[in-house]
C-alpha cells in the first residue's frame, strides 16, 4: 500500500509541473460572443435587404395583369418651316416615334393621334435653328415634345420621344 502512497505522490507531483490551462471566464465570453452575434445579424439584415425580401410567385389562376412591354408607336413623317425671321425659309423634317408600355396606351395615344400631332406642329414652327443646334438641343426638343404628349394624352403616359430622323434643309 505504501508503493500505491509513493504512486499517487508522483501522480500528483507530475500533475504540478504540466501548465495549466486557462478557463474562459463568463466576462469574456460575453465580450467576444455578443459583438459577433451584431456582425452575424448586420450581416442577415443587409443580405435580406439586398434580396429585396420574399417574392411572391405568380400564381397561375390569378388573371396576369397587363404585361408591361416596350411598344413603339410611329408617327407621320412631319414637314414644318422654322421660325427663321427673314425671307429665306427652312424646313425641318421629322421622323419621331412614341414609346409607351402596355397595349392600352397604345390605343389611348392612336385614338389622340390627331391633337399629338397638332401639339408637336404648333411647337415645331415656333423653333428656331439655333434651338436645334448640339445635342443639349435636341435633349430639349425631346424633353418639350415628351411634356406636350402626356398633357395631350393624360392620363396614360408615353415614356419616351424617340427621332428616327430629323433634317434641317
């Protein structure tokens, strides 16, 4: 029995010489664990925004609402003199086309073809050359022209003037 006495000494003896290790306490814990826990729900947070969320899918029997489309819609070739001052006239010839996003518009801006027109004539004899000069010109032509139609045409709105041609002579 005494070897077994002199065996737990050395047991213990060998126990005493090996480096404890070091417990985490409870502060520390908390120290590291909550801000990490911050960062991981950031991180949900942002991802989720950036998914823009759930997405409902479409259902099959519920009736699809007008699909949204480009549709471009081609106006008469117009001939206007400009507004020069003098004698000596100049003509300005347009190709402009409409562009609005669902079929209804469509027949909305067709069924008023006749005041858009009208509209866009009165504006373009009262231009000058020099309003057409550059593009910053032709961005305010487009701009004008684009204001006067959906007056012309409220409550359906066309998104866009687009020049397929436009010739100063």
């Amino acid at each position: 029995m005494a070897d077994d006495d002199n065996l737990d000494d050395d047991l213990a003896g060998d126990l005493g010489d090996m480096p404890q290790t070091k417990k985490f306490s409870g502060k520390k814990i908390i120290l590291i664990a909550v801000p990490a826990l911050v960062v991981l729900i950031a991180i949900i947070v942002v991802l989720t925004m950036l998914m823009g969320g759930k997405e409902e899918p479409i259902a099959e029997d519920k009736p699809v609402k007008e699909q949204i489309q480009l549709i471009f819609i081609d106006l008469p070739e117009m001939v206007v003199n400009l507004n020069t001052g003098e004698r000596q006239q100049q003509f300005l010839r347009a190709r402009i086309s409409l562009e609005v996003d669902r079929e209804s518009a469509r027949a909305a801006v067709e069924e008023k073809m006749p005041r858009i027109i009208d509209d866009f004539q009165v504006y373009l004899r009262e231009l000058r050359v020099q309003d057409l000069n550059g593009s910053a010109g032709l961005y305010r032509l487009k701009e004008e022209l684009l204001v006067r139609i959906n007056t012309s045409v409220a409550p359906v709105e066309v998104k866009d003037v687009l020049f397929r041609e436009m010739l100063v002579q």
